[in-house]
C-alpha cells in the first residue's frame, strides 16, 4: 500500500475503531494466548516425534551394543576356563600316568621320586613339589624345596577327599608352607590290596597368576578365581589376594556362563564360569556397555543431535506461531475495518431515511408557518400605518427568515437522503476541479484567500458522475475556505497514486482539527460551524463521504491543530461496480 | 385582461387558504379544494383553472393519479406539484404524465408566483395552438 495511503487507512481505522466499538477487538493479550497455543502445539508436533525418534535409536544401540558386550564377555569367560581346564587335565593326566606307571613301593624312594619330579618340573611350570602318602596317611617320600617326610595327612580334608573321588584337585590352601597353593592328588590302590597310596603335586597360585595374566585385555579389567564361598583362590587386581573374600551372587552349578551386571559408576560387567573337576569359579571382570567409549560417543552424539533439532524446531515453531498470530491480527483487523465502514454506511443509510421521513414531516407545517406568516404580512403591506406595523412586519421578517433556515436545513437533509442515479462517463477531474474552482476563486479572492494548483497534467480519465464529481469538491473546498477564514492558503494536487486509482489531496492552512473533531467530521449533523453567519448544517461532509463512496472511491483527512489540515480523495481510474450497487 | 385561474387542490386547509388569499393579492384568481375527487366536483362547474397547485399525498387519489385525471379533463391544463415530500421519482413520473413543475414545501411565494405565470404562458400558447 501507499505509504500516505496507509498513513490515511490507519487513522481511518482508528477512527471506525473509535465509532464502532468500545475497543472490544482491540485486544492484544488475544492474539498473544493464539500464538502461545500455536507455539505449544508446534513444538508438540516437532518434539514429539523427534523425541521418540531419539529414545528408538537410543534404546535399539543399547541393547545392539549389550548384547555384542554379553557376548563378548561370554566368549572372554569360556576362553579363561578353557585354559584353565586344559592345564589342570593336562597335569592330571601326567599324574596319573606317573602313578600308573610306578607302584607305591618304587615311588617311595627318593631317588625315583627326585627323578620323577626333575621331569615333571620340567614338563609343567609352577609344581613345587611331589609327594608319596602312604595307606597310613603318613608321607612316605617327598621332593621338593621343603622337609615334610613324616608329615600325616590322615585327617586333611584333601586326603580324605582324595581316598573318597581317586582324583582330587582341591582349594587353594596355605599348608604347612604358609604359601598358596592347591593340589592334585590321585589314589591308587596299593598293589597287595591293603589301602590306597596316594601320589600328590602341589602347585603354587603364582602360575594361576600367570595364567591370568595372559587373559587381561581391553575390556577384560580383571580375571580371578574364587571358590564356592567366594574366597578368592589368586590375587586379582581389584579385590584383593588369595583367601580375601569377594562377594559372589548365586551361581548356580551349571556349565553355561552367568553374567552379572554391576550398575553404578563404573558400569561393570561379570562372567562367571564353574572349571570342571574343581572347586573353582573362574570370574572375569570386564568394561559393561555403558563404560565403552563407541557408547558414551553415541551418547553424546544423540545428545548433541537432540539438542540442536529442539532449538531448531523451538526456532522455527516460535516463528511460525509469531507469523500465524500476526497474519491473523492482521486479518481480523481487516475484517473489522471493513465491518466498521460497513456499520458507518449503514449509520448513514439509516440516518439518511430517518432525516428524508423528518423532513418531509416537517416541511408541511413549515408550509403553513411560512404562507400564513406570508399572508399576514401581504395584509399588512395593503393595511394603512399604524403604532405597531413596522413592529409586526419586522417580526413576520424574522418569522419567515426562520423558515428560510428550516427549509434550508430539509431540503439539505432530502438532498442527504436522495439516491439519485449515477451516471458514469469518462470524466478528467482535472476539468471538474478547475470548473468547481471557477465558482470559488471569487469567494475565495474576496477573503484574501490564495488557492493554488499542482495538478498532474497527463491524468487518464476516471470512469464516474460529473455532477456528482463537482459536488464533492466544491462542499470541501468550501469548507476549506471556511476553515481559513481570511488570510491563507488553499493548495490543491492532483497525481497518479498508483496504476489503478489517482488521488486528489487538498491542504489548507486553517486552525486544524483536535483528534475528538476529526473522528466525528463524517457524521451527519455534527459541525463546527457555529458563528451566526457561518452555522452549518453538519451534513456537507457526511454528503460527501456518502458521494464519494457511491463514486467507488475513498475519502481520508488528516489534521494537525494549529497547522491545518488535508483531504485526501483517492477515485479508481476504471470505476468498479461497487458505485452502481450502492445505488 | 383576464385573471389567471389558479386551483389550489390540498388537503391540508391551513396551508391551501392562506396560500389561496396571498395569491388573489398577486392578482390571481384562485379556487381550493381538499382532494382531488372536490377538485373535480369544482372542474364540472363552469370555473376552469388554468393552473393547479396540487398536494401529493392526500386522501383519496394522490396527487401523481389527480395529475393524471386533470390531464384527461383538460389537456391543455398545468399543474404544479407543491409537496413536503420530494422525490426525484416522483418527479420524473410527474413529468411523464404532464406535470409542469415540481416544488418543495415550503416554497417562496415569489418563485411560486413565478412558475404559475410560467404555466399559465404555456397553457396559453398551446390553447392559441
């Protein structure tokens, strides 16, 4: 839109705004509730799904990468017994073998038993020692760095355990050596049938280290053996040494791997595996899914992810809400400019009908007032002097005079009222101004009054009422005059506004209008005119709104106390039909 | 010279008398009636006007129909319509009917007095016709 276009729109608005209504759609906080909503539900249908996007992913990835942890944890912990297992059967099997191969008797020497021992020290790393226990439970031979000929084991538990299964592998234990260390003993029967010999190796825990140790790697972060009560049968990195207690959940004795997650801070995952043929449970501590670095990235990613998609859509849903609110503000203050122009052309209709039925009401006692006033004074005019006459007839004057005024004011409002025809022809207004301004340059001249033109001379003509046109013009040009009085100017312009419509605006420098004045000039019956000689009507403006509208064109003012003020008439170049359905 | 005969047809007495005597001190001789079907009554007398000031609204016929019933009697006769309640349709169909004038009340005598003589002048003419 025009910027003085625009300019005129708004305090028109403002002006209907201040006739229509008590500032009921002038209400902020509406709109404001409206994009508060709008932004709540657009970031529902942003967030929402983003949301449930992010938690799938996230969820889906934590069970991906759990199940791969599990089972790597699975495989780490079979690896371990496996090992485990195969040294034990293969030095339980050597010890078997030596038995079988040699009676009690031959091994009881110590001699055979040395020999023995060199080449079973040299075959399997860690074994301390090699001892024969006779069927008396009291140790017959023996090889190795200690002294322990004589030593009974009769009521050991190990011994007793080894008479009981033939092959035992028993605890870790400290001995008589006050090292740890565990055992494998075989029971054989002695040969002549009195009891068992028994053929024992003790083995010392720092080769179950060494075994361990080989197991460690990126997310294995601890491997140890522990018995059934949870006495742990090596040293292990986090829990402590050999007979220290490490807190085993219930494991059930079965072969498959149990795994045992640790929530916390450290986020730790256990293997737990029973080794065959022994009292031992093979325990890795290994780097849950939660303590990976490949989830923690993941974790951040998402997260960073999440965050820059919710800002976005916080963006965006705030931008689109604040848009709808203001398109629809804009909209609803359309519709109720629009409502508001249309309550004042129907104000005026309907005043136009109550002032054409008073009117004509009041014309017919005018009628008899004024013919008997008339004939009163016709007789008097034909009736000799006498004291009074000059009196009577002077108030007959005035009687009729005030009928004059009367009648003046209902043939204005009939003439406010009447829907005369309109007939359009192309019409350069250019020429109506200049034929208007030919009745006024007189009045105008004789107050001292200079009007000048700045009309724009390649004007296309304007498809409207000739009659009608001149009308407009000369009751606001005449208003113009009056509002200087003497001694001012009157400045009229004419130009193309725009493609479609050409504007007329006509600025005097008279006294002005307050704001309370101008949002009523286009009301019938209101005037400013109140001097004797100058009293209006208040209904020249308010005829001419009426004319212009039914013109299809517009009609603005603006004011300014003390500096004067502007009409701005605005005519479409092609008339549209809306002149002809006023009608 | 003969007087021109002017018949004032309105219902409305405080307006038609005072109008019908400040007429005859303008040297017109002047009949009144207070509808049209009284105006007729005067017609069939021996007294014709040759102008009628006729009132629009009034019981009985209107004054558009009362136009219309003096054209049939007299052709040659003008009437001028003297009504509170102007129309510009009114109007129009007044002078397709024959109407020679419409005015609105109240009205100045001197510009009634005016349009009478001018009526009567036509009335003339077109009687020496």
């Amino acid at each position: 839109m025009n910027p003085p276009l625009a300019n005129f729109s708004k305090k028109i608005t403002g002006v209907l705004c201040g006739i229509t209504s008590n500032g009921a759609f002038c209400v902020k906080g509406r709109y404001q509730g409206l994009q508060r909503r709008l932004l709540v539900i657009l970031l529902l249908i942003g967030i929402l799904p983003l949301s449930v996007m992010a938690s799938l992913s996230f969820i889906e990835y934590r069970a991906l990468l759990r199940d791969e942890t599990n089972t790597n944890a699975r495989l780490s912990a079979e690896s371990a017994r496996q090992t485990i297992e195969a040294y034990l059967q293969k030095l339980t099997t050597a010890i078997q073998i030596i038995s079988d191969a040699y009676p009690f008797q031959e091994l009881a020497n110590q001699e055979r038993l040395d020999k023995v021992f060199t080449k079973l020290n040299q075959d399997f790393f860690g074994v301390v020692d090699l001892s024969v226990i006779g069927p008396d439970g009291i140790q017959q031979a023996y090889s190795g760095p200690f002294n322990l000929v004589g030593k009974n084991y009769l009521t050991s538990e190990w011994y007793t355990r080894t008479l009981a299964k033939k092959m035992y592998i028993s605890e870790v234990f400290m001995g008589y050596r006050h090292v740890p260390h565990f055992v494998i003993a075989v029971g054989k029967m002695m040969t002549e049938g009195q009891g068992h010999w028994v053929l024992r190796a003790s083995i010392d825990t720092e080769k179950l280290d060494r075994f361990m140790s080989s197991i460690y790697s990126e997310v294995v972060t601890d491997v140890f053996l522990v018995n059934q009560s949870g006495e742990l049968q090596n040293s292990s990195r986090h829990y402590g040494k050999v007979n220290d207690h490490f807190l085993l959940p219930d494991i059930p004795p079965m072969r498959p791997i149990r795994l045992e997650e640790k929530k916390g801070a450290g986020s730790t995952l256990f293997a737990f595996g029973h080794v065959e043929h022994t009292p031992w449970i093979v325990v890795l501590e290994l780097q849950a899914y939660a303590g990976k670095n490949s989830w923690i990235a993941f974790k951040s990613q998402v997260l960073w992810l999440f965050g820059v998609c919710i800002t976005l859509v916080i963006i965006l849903a705030f931008r689109v809400a604040r848009h709808v609110a203001m398109t629809v503000r804009s909209a609803d203050d359309e519709r109720n400019r629009i409502l508001a122009q249309t309550e004042h052309t129907n104000k005026l209709a309907s005043v136009g009908r109550l002032a054409a039925g008073v009117a004509h009401e009041i014309n017919n006692p005018l009628a008899i007032i004024n013919e008997k006033a008339g004939l009163m004074k016709d007789l008097l005019e034909h009736t000799n002097e006498f004291i009074y006459k000059e009196k009577f007839l002077k108030q007959l004057t005035s009687l009729q005079g005030a009928v004059d005024r009367s009648r003046t004011i209902t043939h204005r409002l009939l003439g406010f009222a009447r829907r005369m025809d309109v007939k359009f022809e192309p019409v350069q207004i250019n020429d109506v101004i200049h034929e208007v301004l030919g009745f006024l340059t007189k009045e105008a001249s004789y107050h001292n009054i200079e009007i000048t033109e700045e009309l724009q001379l390649d004007l296309p003509l304007v498809k409207s009422d000739r009659g009608q046109l001149q009308q407009v013009f000369l009751n606001i040009i005449n208003n113009a005059i009056d509002a200087v009085g003497r001694d001012g100017d009157i400045k009229i312009s004419s130009f193309l506004m725009n493609p479609n419509h050409l504007q007329v605006d006509i600025v005097d420098n008279g006294p002005g209008m307050p704001p309370e004045v101008l949002s009523k000039i286009f009301e019938p019956f209101f005037t400013t005119k109140t001097g004797k000689e100058t009293q209006g009507t208040g209904l020249g403006l308010s005829i001419t709104y009426g004319l212009v509208k039914k013109l299809g064109g517009e009609v603005f003012v603006d004011s300014t106390v003390g500096s004067g003020s502007t009409f701005t008439l605005v005519f479409p170049i092609i008339a549209n039909d809306r002149g002809d359905a006023l009608q | 010279m003969n007087k021109t005969k002017v018949m004032i047809v309105d219902d409305e007495i405080e307006f038609a008398q005072p109008l019908s005597e400040r007429l005859t001190l303008r040297n017109f001789e002047t009949q009144t009636a207070i509808c049209a079907e009284d105006a007729m009554t005067l017609l069939r007398t021996n007294w014709q006007p040759d102008v009628v000031v006729l009132d629009l609204r009034m019981p009985g016929l209107d004054g558009l129909d009362a136009l219309s019933l003096f054209k049939q009697v007299d052709p040659a006769m003008e009437v001028i319509i003297v009504s509170g309640h102007g129309s510009t349709t009114v109007g129009i169909e007044g002078m397709r009917r024959g109407l020679f004038d419409y005015l609105l009340k109240p009205v100045e005598i001197d510009e009634l007095v005016e349009r009478i003589k001018a009526a009567a002048e036509k009335r003339a003419l077109a009687l020496q016709k």
